[in-house]
C-alpha cells in the first residue's frame, strides 16, 4: 500500500480511483473485523471513512494529488493502526 501512496502523482485518474476503491473495501474489511471484536467506536470510523472514500473517489483523483495522497495516508494509518493492535486477523465472522 505504501508503494501506492508513493507514486499517486505518477497514476492515471482512473488508476487513482482504482486505489481509491481499493482502500475503500480494505477500510470496509477493517470496520467489519473491529465489529465483530468490539470495537464499535473504531469500526463506525473506519467504515464512514470508506463510505467518504468511496463517495468521494472520482473527486479525489480528479483533483490536488497531494489531497490524495493525504487521504491515502490517513487511511493507511487508520488501517495500520488497527493491524498492530490486532494481529491476528479472525477465522470466522459469525456474530451469535
């Protein structure tokens, strides 16, 4: 992903979207997982940030690269963030 941050400038606008979309289902997977744990708080932000991204894509690549980047990196630290306090990603989803 980092690689993707690095060259945003170098990308076509509909390869941005692309990662744009892509970030987008990656924070959706991250909602779902921290929900499932628990942490409702972490997953209702993950999930309005892809909900943004998601809305928002086309805008993003069409506009500054550097507003693109900074998202980029936002969603990437919100992802990483949640990657280091959870390790190990879950074998079942299943709520009871």
């Amino acid at each position: 992903m980092e690689e993707q941050i690095d060259s945003i400038k170098d990308l076509s606008i509909e390869e941005r979207e692309e990662v744009f979309v892509d970030i987008a289902r990656i924070l959706e997977g991250t909602a779902r997982e921290a929900f499932v744990e628990g942490n409702r708080h972490f997953a209702a932000l993950s999930a309005n940030m892809a909900e943004a991204i998601r809305i928002n894509a086309d805008e993003l690549a069409r506009d500054d690269p550097r507003n693109a980047e900074r998202v980029l990196q936002q969603a990437s630290a919100m992802i990483s963030q949640f990657k280091a306090v959870h390790p190990y990603p879950l074998v079942s989803m299943a709520v009871h």
